[in-house]
C-alpha cells in the first residue's frame, strides 16, 4: 500500500493545481485577468506554506511521503534544504507574476487570452521544479524536471517575435539534448545499483568495478545534462540568445525558478554518490571556473543589461556548483546556501531592468545613469544586487555566499581551484561596479542623454532621466518583496542560511 500525505505534498501539488483551475476558469471567464492571477497567487501562499514542516530543522529530520511499501521505499523526501529550495522556487514564482502582471488600461488590453495562458505555463513549471527537489526516484525527478523546463520554451516564443523564436529554439535544442543525457544518465544508474532511487543505500551496492564505473558516468551524465539547465560551461550557448528574446518576466523566471529547479535536481543525485568519493567529480572544479572565468570575461564587454546579467549568469552558475567538488553535505549545503544569494540579487537585478525598460528608459546601460536622482529607491535596490553578486559591502549576503562556497574547497585542500575562485571574484568585481558607476554619476543632462542612452524601447531618453516615474503597483510590490530579502540577508544571514538547516 503506497502512503500518500496531501500536506508533504502540498508545495509541488498547490501550483499544478492551480494551473488547472486557472484554465477551467478560462472557459467561463476568458477575460477575467485578475481572477487568473489571483488563483495562482493562492496556489502559491498554499504552497509556501507547505514547506514549514521540515523548513529549518535539524539535519537528518525529513517528512516522507509515497513509501512502499511499509516505509521502507518512499519516492518524495522533505528535508530543511528541500525546503528552503521550494520555499525559494515559490517565492521566485511569485515575483515573476508580479512583474507578468498587466500594466496596460483595461481598454488597451488586446491580448487577454494570453493571460490565462501565460500563468497556467507559469504555475506548471513552479511545480516541476518544487517537485524536483524532493524526487528521490528516476521517473518523477526525471518527470518534473521536465516539467520545469518546457512550459519555459512556450513562454519564450509566446510573443511571436523573430528574437523571441530564436531564442525558444534554442532553449528547446538544448532542452531536447539534456534531457537525453538525463534519460541515459537514469538508465546507467538503474543499471550500476539495480535500483530506482536515489539513495545513499542503492549506490552502496555498486561494490564491483564496472558497477561504480557505470555508476561514475550516470553522474557525468547527470552533471553534462544538467549543466546545460545551470548555463555552465561549455552548455551555455544558449543562455544570451533566450534571455534577450524572452519577455523579461519569463527571463527572470529563467534566472530564477529555473536555476534552483536545476541545482535542485543535481543536488538529490550528489547526496547519494558519497560512495565515489572527491576524486569522482574533479570535472566540477572545471566547469566551475571555466563558467566563472568565461561569463566575467564575456560580460564585462556587455552594453546591455539582459545580456549581462545572462553572462553573469553563466559566472554565478560556477559558484554555485564550486562546493560540490568536496562531494558532502557541508558541500551541498554551500551550494544551495550560495543559490539562494545568486537568486534574491539576480531577481532584483532583472526587477529593476524590468521596471526601467517599461519606463521608456531602455536596456542599456547608459540608460541607468543618474537614477539615483530620479528613482533613488529602484537605484538603492539595484546597488545593493550588484555589490551582493560582486561579494562587496554593502551587498553582504553575496559576500557570506562566497566565503560559504569558498570554505569546504579550502578545508578539503583544494587551494589551486581556491586561488582561481578568488581571482575570479576580483574580476566579478569589475563587471559589476562597471554598471554601479553609471548609478552613481550625476550627469542626467537631456543632451547627454539623448547621445547615450537611447535604449532600444525609443522615446526621449532625456525626458527618461530627468523625469521621476511612477512604478506599477505589481512592480513596486515585486522590488519591495526583494529588497528586503536583499536587507535581511545582509544584516541578518545567519536567518536566511538557517533556513537550510
């Protein structure tokens, strides 16, 4: 008999859920905008508020559901860290519908039907990548993470344009190619521990050469599949491209809800390899600083702020996995300690970017010269970001997640990959100060303007910068929501990361 616990399940059931009762009201009210988007903001808040059962606990407490049979097999494992990701993920998702949210008057409103659409897509790939985190088997880890991924391709060729296309097939190449090294990946594994979970206990029973063999590939496998999700390199190619056609909510949601569904499924696998020991994932080290080093590189000759925040990506992504080269816990905690920085800066970041294009100003970065002036909150918010991606005061939280990625490398005695990381950090400070200078200036002349930050939305980008504008509502709410979670993880981190358990 399988055991099934709606409330453990509660967190990757509430969106899919939601998703369907935002299309059956469709039917009956296609143009029923706030209806859409206040059903999935409730299947979000029930979502969040099934991860406070094992949110914080001591390691090793974990609530289990789908066992078979007599709890000795259970398919869906919660713990403290998988519920910190989904909490994460939710909250992510919740910033995204915000900025999603329509800004145009009732009467200018042409395309309502794409609203049920677009948030339906939303709320299905929201619960792919909840569910991943606590998949303990090939076929629902394999099945959400899907999930999670191709709602996104249709949200990035939604708009229908010749950018938007290209870079929703581009998504959907390297989604079809990862999934592929994922599938072969779940065979080799089944096939090294003749079991189809992820546990500690069924790669134990790879005792004989060609078993912890096989089993060394599925993980290579599993790190080349997803590391095209995380935009590691060299899987990265498409990272630019999907960011710059996307609309910018859905490209938030990209950087976001897609990263931490992706480290979320890397990590359930890590956490059962203990028995191949450091040596087996040295290719992590590589990836790491060949990510980190080609994304700082590449983004500090980037005029536009999307495709620098896509490359920065790239950068972060190699911090993110640096810990897992120590293949342990403390590792993984580091990991998903230093996701959790990288996601709250990168979603204020992408706030910010959103909020100024819509604005007329545009998407370069001349574009955000003077706002200090001109919306000194949206500024505040966006240097906080940078100086926490760039590891800098006042951006504390990111420079706590750096130390956190940094340690267990250390301790383990990996002082060249240390050295490299370091280094890396000191040029990671370059691509983010270089847009920081253009905050802090204080030329926002009409002349000087109109020559430099034309953007690419048009308009009178001198009118852009000496004026004050208004945020949206939905906005303001979003880069509220960030901010302070940008605040409380630089003065209080120790809160965010206990989180973690």
């Amino acid at each position: 008999m399988i055991s099934f616990d709606v409330g453990t399940l509660l967190p990757a059931l509430a969106p899919v859920v939601g998703a369907v009762v935002v299309l059956v009201v469709d039917l009956f009210d296609p143009r029923g905008r706030r209806i859409h988007y206040a059903v999935a903001f409730i299947a979000l808040v029930f979502g969040m508020l099934g991860t406070a059962g094992p949110l914080g606990s001591t390691t090793g407490d974990a609530v289990r559901t789908l066992c078979v049979p007599a709890g000795t097999t259970c398919f869906y494992t919660g713990t403290a860290l998988t519920a910190a990701l989904q909490l994460a993920t939710l909250l992510a998702a919740v910033v995204t519908l915000l900025l999603a949210w329509p800004t145009e008057r009732p009467g200018q409103a042409a395309r309502t039907h794409e609203t049920a659409v677009t948030v339906a897509l939303l709320l299905a790939a929201t619960g792919g990548a909840v569910g991943v985190a606590a998949a303990r088997d090939l076929g629902s880890w394999l099945v959400a993470l899907e999930l999670a991924t191709l709602p996104v391709v249709a949200l990035t060729a939604l708009p229908g344009t010749r950018r938007a296309v290209a870079g929703a097939i581009q998504l959907l190449t390297t989604s079809l190619v990862s999934f592929a090294m994922l599938t072969l990946a779940a065979a080799c594994w089944y096939a090294a521990t003749g079991s189809p979970t992820f546990t500690t206990a069924a790669t134990l029973s790879a005792t004989s050469t060609p078993q912890r063999a096989l089993l060394a590939l599925a993980v290579v496998l599993v790190l080349g599949g997803i590391g095209f999700k995380l935009s590691l390199v060299p899987f990265h190619a498409w990272t630019p491209a999907a960011y710059a056609g996307a609309p910018l909510p859905v490209t938030v949601f990209l950087a976001g809800v897609s990263k931490v569904a992706a480290l979320a499924a890397l990590l359930v696998v890590i956490s059962a390899v203990t028995v191949l020991g450091q040596s087996a994932l040295v290719v992590v080290a590589v990836l790491a600083i060949a990510s980190m080093t080609l994304g700082n590189l590449v983004a500090l000759r980037q005029d536009d702020a999307v495709r620098l925040l896509a490359w920065s990506t790239i950068a972060q992504a190699g911090w993110v996995v640096l810990p897992l080269l120590t293949v342990s816990a403390v590792g993984t905690r580091a990991s998903a300690g230093y996701l959790l920085t990288y996601l709250v800066a990168t979603v204020v970041a992408f706030t910010v970017v959103v909020v100024t294009v819509r604005t007329a100003r545009g998407r370069d970065l001349q574009a955000y010269r003077g706002m200090f002036r001109t919306h000194p909150w949206a500024a505040g918010a966006l240097l906080l970001a940078l100086t926490s991606l760039a590891g800098l005061p006042p951006g504390l939280f990111g420079l706590i997640g750096k130390v956190l990625a940094l340690r267990p490398v250390l301790a383990e005695g990996w002082w060249v990959v240390g050295v490299l990381a370091a280094g890396n950090a000191v040029l990671g400070v370059a691509v983010y100060l270089r847009w920081a200078r253009f905050l802090l200036q204080s030329d926002g002349s009409p002349s000087s303007a109109s020559e430099e930050g034309g953007g690419e939305r048009g308009g009178d980008p001198g009118a852009a910068v000496t004026t004050r504008v208004r945020l949206h509502p939905s906005h303001a709410v979003a880069l509220a929501i960030g901010s302070a979670a940008l605040v409380i993880g630089s003065v209080q981190p120790q809160w965010l990361l206990g989180l973690l358990g």
